[in-house]
C-alpha cells in the first residue's frame, strides 16, 4: 500500500529546489562553512564523530573536498598534525576533484590517495577517491580495481556502488538499448547480495536511469525521458517496484545519501507513469532535491523537477 505523504515541505511560486550535496547533513553544513574560513579543526572534530561509519565518513569526505579552498586548507592541516590519517583523507579528496577539474595531475591525485589508504588501510574512503578520479581520467581496468578495493573494505559502500554503476553504464554506446548489458547484471548481483533492506536495493533502477543517460547523450533515445517506452519495459516495471518495495520497507533509519535514492526513485516512478506513488514521493523528498537523475541528460534540473512534481501533485506542469 502506497504510504500517506506528509505534509507539504514546499511552497509553490518561490524558488524551493536548491541543490546541496551535503543532503541535509547540518553538521557537515557547519563544518564545510567552517573550513572556507580556514577553521579545519571543526572538520576534525567532525571526522572524529563520524567514526568509522564509512558510508557516512565518505558522503562528508567528498563533500568537503568538493570545496574550492579544501585543499588549501588541507594542505595547511597536515602542516600542523602530519600523521593526522584525517588531514591525509581530506587532502586526498580535494586532489581527485582539483585534477578532475584540470587544476591537478591526476598522478598527484593518485598518490595522494594511496597515501591516505596507507595510513588508514581500513577506510574504504581513499579507495572511494580513486574510483572517482578513475571514472574521470582512468580505465576500465582501474575503475574495476578501485571498486574491488572499496567493497573489500564495506561490501555494502553506497557511494562505490553508484559510481560502479555510473562507469559500467558509459561502456558500449550501442544504437540501442540492450537488455543484456554488463551494467544490468551488476546491478541485480549487487542489490541481491547486499540483503534485505539496503538501498542497494534500489541499484537496478539506478542502473537503468544511468543507462537512459547515456544512450540519449549519444542520440540512441530522444533527450526528453517523458513518455518514453524505455520507462515501461518488463525491466523498468521490475526495477522500479523493487525499489519502490525497499523504500515501502524502510525502517525510518538514517543513511547519509537517501535523499539521491528517493530522487532516483520519484524520476523512475514518474516516468513509468505511477505519479500517485511519484506524488508520495516527492512529498518525501520535500526540500532535499538532488541534480541527479534531473539533470539526465542535459536538461535544466529546476525545471525538469519541478515539472515532474507539479504535474504528479496536480498542480499542472508549471
């Protein structure tokens, strides 16, 4: 049975979608805000509180490292504490996103992950690091060896299994959707392997929006996923109710990047045409919308999520 939304987290006619990747983690807010000012020490006390939590310990990593001042100040934390495995880890994040962005080598990047790995071998994270930068810069062959290491650390990595996701669905720009593709069975394995209950339940659908992504980049479906049959194969059908069952199942409990499995979720549902179960959704979501899957392929994220909602919630498609 479809769960009664909440109420309204939203007002129509103001501007309510803002994208942030901290997916209202508030202390990461305040220990982000921290850090453009040069104030690590708060990043300190909070990688100390997040333990060893490693979905959560990655999801502020990347976030923070994401930060245009992050290395900088990273830079000047090992200064003050050089065996800090900490200092080490943020260091290393912002190295991936400033070599991504052109402004680093990726070797640079690469060597400052696998000094953070050096120092903590247990931390999924600088694994994490390096998978991204893999699907930036790398191969096919580092992708694979950089996420073996990060679910040999925590079999159940969120974020690792979304970015796997996202490499294995860029392979084989075919003229056609193909069914049989290495990103779908990747998926089903993982989803069945993580256990009743884990998000990853929710990887099929990830799978096939990714795989949506690009094969319209590549002009193998239209750019506008409405009314597409894609969304109403026996595949779609299957995925998007498994992961519609997950979420039906959830235990309330927290997960640091739920917020981009219900968007995923409300994206799949809306275009498989289920928009009651998409209108509970995007109650669901309230103020935590995400780029992605909005963004998918090229489109204005605003917009597209504000289409979806209104129209889902019977507000038309202003």
């Amino acid at each position: 049975m479809t769960p009664p939304p909440p109420p309204f987290r939203f007002t129509r006619g103001k501007d309510d979608v803002a994208f942030d990747p901290a997916f209202g983690d508030d202390e990461l807010v305040a220990a982000r805000a921290a850090l453009t000012q040069g104030r690590w020490t708060e990043v300190r006390a909070l990688l100390a509180r997040t333990g060893t939590d490693w979905d959560l310990r990655g999801h502020r990593l990347v976030v923070l490292g994401e930060g245009k001042s992050s290395a900088a100040w990273a830079q000047e934390w090992q200064l003050a504490e050089p065996e800090s495995p900490d200092a080490a880890a943020l260091a290393a994040s912002a190295s991936v996103f400033r070599a991504a962005a052109g402004k680093q080598s990726p070797e640079a990047a690469r060597e400052a992950c696998m000094r953070a790995a050096r120092m903590t071998p247990a931390d999924p994270t600088p694994w994490l690091n390096l998978l991204i930068l893999a699907r930036r810069t790398g191969t096919d062959d580092e992708q694979v060896r950089a996420f073996d290491q990060v679910r040999g650390r925590h079999r159940g990595h969120h974020h690792g299994h979304h970015l796997m996701t996202q490499c294995l669905a860029e392979r084989q720009k075919t003229d056609g959707d193909d069914p049989f593709h290495e990103v779908y069975e990747f998926a089903e394995w993982a989803a069945g392997e993580a256990g009743a209950g884990s998000p990853l339940a929710a990887l099929p659908l990830v799978a096939l929006v990714e795989r949506f992504r690009v094969l319209a980049e590549a002009g193998a479906l239209p750019p506008n996923p409405t009314g597409l049959p894609y969304w109403t194969s026996s595949r779609a059908r299957t995925s998007v109710r498994a992961a519609f069952d997950w979420w039906l199942d959830w235990d309330g409990g927290h997960h640091p990047r739920l917020p981009l499995d219900l968007n995923y979720l409300a994206f799949g549902k809306f275009h498989s045409g289920d928009t009651v179960e998409a209108a509970a959704l995007f109650n669901r979501i309230g103020s935590q919308v995400t780029r992605i899957p909005w963004a998918y392929p090229d489109r204005d994220p605003k917009k597209a999520f504000r289409t979806a909602r209104n129209y889902a919630l019977g507000f038309g498609s202003s």
